[in-house]
C-alpha cells in the first residue's frame, strides 16, 4: 500500500474546538469526516451526564447523527456508537470502527 493510500485509510482527528459545553472534533477514515460533540449535562447528581452526538453523511445528502448518553464519556461514545450501527441500513455509513475512535480520543485526552 503506498503512503497516500495508508493516510486515507487511517482514522485520524483532524480538527477539534471548544463548544457550549463540551468540545467537537472531527475524525477523518476512508475519507469521510465524523464529527463528535462530547458535553456534559446536569443530571441531578453529583456527577454529570455525558452525551456524545455523532454525524457524518455522504454528498448530497442530509447528515445522519446518532446519540448516546452515558455516565462517563466513553460510556457516552459507546451508546452512539451502537445507536449509528443500529441504524447502518438507513444510512449506508457503517465504516466506523467505534473501539478505534475510542483509542484515538483517549490519545488526545479526549475520553
């Protein structure tokens, strides 16, 4: 496999920010970019609430986005996770290794 070819196929963030709440990054595999947002919510307990909404679509259409929340981050990451591959059929996105964007936001912190 030539290098071009290996640094499309790998799983990368390429850009991340802060928003209300949380933080967005966005990964880049197979040449589609997943965007996260990773934010806390109250929950009425000491300890907050994670939710983790995932994106990405295929041109020209609308964004498919799943959901999960959870009581910690990866928790979170694990339930959208699930919810996108429940849903794999209505948008045709099913090429997201979920362990391996966990390792990649762990790299960074992120989870």
């Amino acid at each position: 496999m030539h290098m071009k070819e290996k640094e499309k196929d790998t799983l990368k963030i390429t850009n991340q920010y802060r928003v209300t709440g949380g933080m967005t990054y966005g990964l880049k595999c197979e040449g589609v970019v997943l965007t996260l947002v990773v934010s806390s919510r109250p929950n009425g307990g000491d300890e907050p609430e994670w939710h983790v909404e995932a994106r990405a679509r295929r041109a020209p259409e609308e964004p498919f986005v799943a959901a999960g929340t959870g009581p910690t981050r990866i928790e979170a990451l694990r339930a959208a996770g699930r919810t996108w591959d429940s849903n794999v059929s209505t948008h045709g996105l099913g090429m997201f290794d979920w362990e391996a964007v966990a390792r990649v936001l762990q790299e960074v912190r992120a989870l």
